[in-house]
C-alpha cells in the first residue's frame, strides 16, 4: 500500500482498500505520509476517506503527511491536508510556547513550517501561518547540517529574503532559546554562515544585535566559511573583532587559512592573544594548520606562546609534525616541556606520531627526554613501540633512560625481544643495556 501510494497508482490503491486493506497498517512506512511525499493528492483524498489518521508519524521518515507535503513543494496536498484538519504542529511541545519535551522521537519530528521554509516552499510557509502554524517551532536538520532549525533560521540560511522578511513581520523570534538542551541556531548565524549579505543587512537594521553571546557568534561564522565580505558588512555592524565564542574570530578563520579574513581582522584590531570559549588561541590555531607566516606576525605582535589553553601552541605544532613552528615558538619563549590537558607532552606526542625532526628541535632545546605521559609513558618506550630506531638513537644520545616504561607499555627490551627486532636489540645491547630481564 505504501509503495502504491508513493509511486501514484491510484488505481492499485483503490484495488487494496475494496479488498479490505488497511489504510493506515502498523508497522512499516505510512501509506498517507507515502502519498502526501510525492504529492499524489488524489490517493491523499481516498486514504483519508479510508479513515487514515491524518496525523500519524512515520517512524522511519519522522513526517506526518502534512510536513511531508509541505517539505516537498506540494501546495494542493498541503491544502487538502489543512482543509481536512491536519495538525500544522504535530509535536507540539517543539515550540517555544508549548512545554518541551525530552523524547528522542519527539526530537526528531519532521516540522511542517520548518521544512516548507528549509526547501524554500514561499506559498506553503504562508499557508501554514495563515493556519496557525508555531512560527518558532524547532526541527533537527538530519539530513544536511544536523543543526536545530526554526522557519527563520532555515529561511535565512537559504539567504530567501522574502521569506525572511515575511516571517519577521509575522512575529518570527530572532534568538531562539535552546530546546533538548542544545543551540537553535540564530537567523542572522545561519546567514552569517552561508554568506547572505542582503539578509544580514535587513536582520540588522534594528532587529537583532551583532554581537550575540552565541556558540556560533556571526563574525565567528562568517570567518570560519570564508565570507570575506560578510566580515566587511558585521564588522561596519559593530561586530566586536575579539568576541570570545567556540573559536574567536581569528582563530576560526586561520584554522580554515582564509588569508584574506586574517588581514582583515588584524586590520581591525584584532588581539593577537584573542581566546575562545573552549579555551583555544589564535597561535595554537596557527600552530595546528602549519600557518609560518601567521605564526610569526601573532608572535611580532605580542601573542602570548604560553597563554593557558588546553593545547598550548608548541603542543600543536609538535603534535602535527610542524617543526619550524616548534622552533620559533621556542625561541619566542615557549616552555618545551607544555602539556596539554590529556596530560601529554609534546615529546610523546611527536615520538607517537614519528616526527622526527620535531623531537630533534625539542631534543636540541633540552626538553625532559625522561617525562611521562598519561599513563607514564615514556617516549623511548614509546618509539620502541613504533619500531622507530631513528628516534630511539637520538632520544639514547640525549639521555633517555631505555629502561623506562609505563603503565600500560613495556620496557624498550621487551618490545625488541617480543616483535624480533634484531635491529632495535643491538642498539640498545650497544648502548650497555644488561639483556638478562626476560619481562617488563
């Protein structure tokens, strides 16, 4: 019955229902929900005049016939659907207005007005306000960005002004509280992030303020993606330069090498010490990504290379295998032996990783060739495990003790012995290591 319904044989539809078949089985995919999908108004009409339950959810698609329609464009289905009194907020405790719920389910209930307006369905958004659709009503995006959604938030992503100003003026909230304990996201963040200038000049001309205290602030948004021109409009805005958000303005823009988005906020006056809400700086960005150049000039600048962070910048270049960015950051101050929050040290992250060269800076710079990780962990351990003899020798040369081990890690010995390594034995039997232990 469902495939009939979807595919639009009227015919084998009306077939089944005069040999008895239930319009709305249990189980499986909702013929109504099926029909309403693609549109197939007739066989729409004749399930309902079957008594199919005109709001039921199915449990695969998350849609009742009325957002099915309603995502996919389909305007007569919508209105036959509204004219036999389907329901425009089929999870009602989705708005704002009403209690919010905590069901998965519920979570994940395909929302009429949301989806018309995320396929940019203009007429069917106005349909569904006309009916008394809640206009803030949320949606989970599964199947693009996974990100909450109003009509607004969805209709300023799509950068569809029309529908932005018509929802605005229909009383649409322009910061939407969180629902299930997580962000909605904002209209003029949706639009800040997929690079809509027209929507973003009309958000803010006297609607929202630039400088929301969100998790995905605008100016942030905007860096990340590469809008150089949107930064240009929010910054004219009023947009601070050095808001602190998930990453500061900077940071997000360096991490995505948007080169253009750097000079501009530095032009603007962005500080070089400028940190994030989850603790990240604009050097330990320009560390991640290999940035030398950007590197140098936060550094010229002033940037702090041992500013509390939960990766110090030397952290991330040695963890990414950036040897000249160790190497500047060093000689601009920074404490060879920095941790990062997990407790690792840049040694052990390089030796894990086989950076040889960053352990060779670090090893020229004094670092503690004997510290531990974690789990105790030592690095010539560690690079035993690797089998990497390169950077065994030269932890050997600078001191390592080759007896070390950790928690979980067996001595250097044991690894050569247990992997028949006859290579890595006669390097450490060379260096005056007693063979006699048979065990870590």
């Amino acid at each position: 019955m469902a495939w009939a319904s979807m595919k639009g044989h009227l015919s084998t539809v009306k077939l089944l229902l005069r040999n008895k078949a239930d319009a709305d089985p249990r189980g499986g995919y909702v013929p109504l929900v099926s029909a309403a999908y693609s549109g197939h108004k007739d066989i729409v009409r004749l399930l309902l005049k079957a008594k199919a339950n005109i709001n039921r959810i199915c449990k695969f698609s998350f849609h009742t016939a009325l957002s099915a329609a309603a995502s996919n464009g389909h305007t007569a289905t919508v209105k036959l659907l509204l004219d036999m009194g389907a329901d425009t907020d089929p999870c009602r405790e989705r708005g704002h207005s009403r209690p919010q719920g905590d069901s998965r389910h519920d979570e994940l209930c395909a929302v009429p007005i949301v989806g018309a307006a995320k396929g940019g369905h203009q007429e069917i958004v106005r349909l569904l306000v006309k009916n008394k659709a809640i206009i803030d009503s949320v949606m989970i995006d599964t199947l693009d960005t996974g990100e909450y959604l109003t009509a607004l938030s969805a209709a300023a992503r799509n950068g569809d002004l029309e529908m932005v100003q018509f929802l605005v003026k229909s009383g649409a909230c322009l910061t939407p509280q969180p629902i299930y304990g997580k962000h909605v996201a904002f209209p003029l963040e949706s639009a800040a992030r997929f690079g809509h200038e027209a929507v973003i000049d009309f958000l803010l001309q006297g609607r929202t303020d630039v400088n929301l205290p969100i998790w995905g602030a605008s100016l942030t948004e905007a860096a990340r993606h590469g809008h150089t021109k949107v930064v240009e409009l929010l910054i004219r805005k009023g947009a601070h330069v050095d808001q602190p958000t998930t990453d500061s303005p900077i940071a997000a823009a360096i991490l995505k090498r948007h080169d253009s988005i750097i000079k501009l906020l530095i032009q603007n006056g962005c500080s070089a010490n400028a940190m994030s809400i989850n603790v990240y700086t604009a050097l330990s960005a320009a560390a991640h990504v290999g940035d030398v150049d950007t590197t140098q000039w936060l550094l010229l600048a002033g940037a702090k290379v041992d500013q509390p962070t939960n990766y110090p910048p030397i952290y991330e270049a040695a963890s990414q295998g950036y040897d000249k960015i160790v190497k500047l950051l060093i000689q601009g101050g920074a404490d060879v032996n920095s941790r990062a929050t997990d407790q690792y040290n840049c040694l052990i992250r390089a030796t894990q990783r086989n950076f040889y060269e960053v352990v060779k800076v670090l090893v020229e710079f004094d670092v503690d060739v004997n510290a531990r990780g974690f789990l105790q962990e030592s690095a010539i351990a560690t690079a035993a495990k690797n089998g990497n003899l390169d950077i065994m020798r030269l932890l050997i040369r600078y001191g390592a003790d080759i007896n070390a081990a950790g928690q979980l890690q067996e001595k250097a010995i044991v690894t050569a012995r247990r992997t028949g390594n006859d290579d890595m034995l006669a390097l450490l039997v060379d260096d005056g290591l007693e063979v006699c232990p048979t065990s870590g």
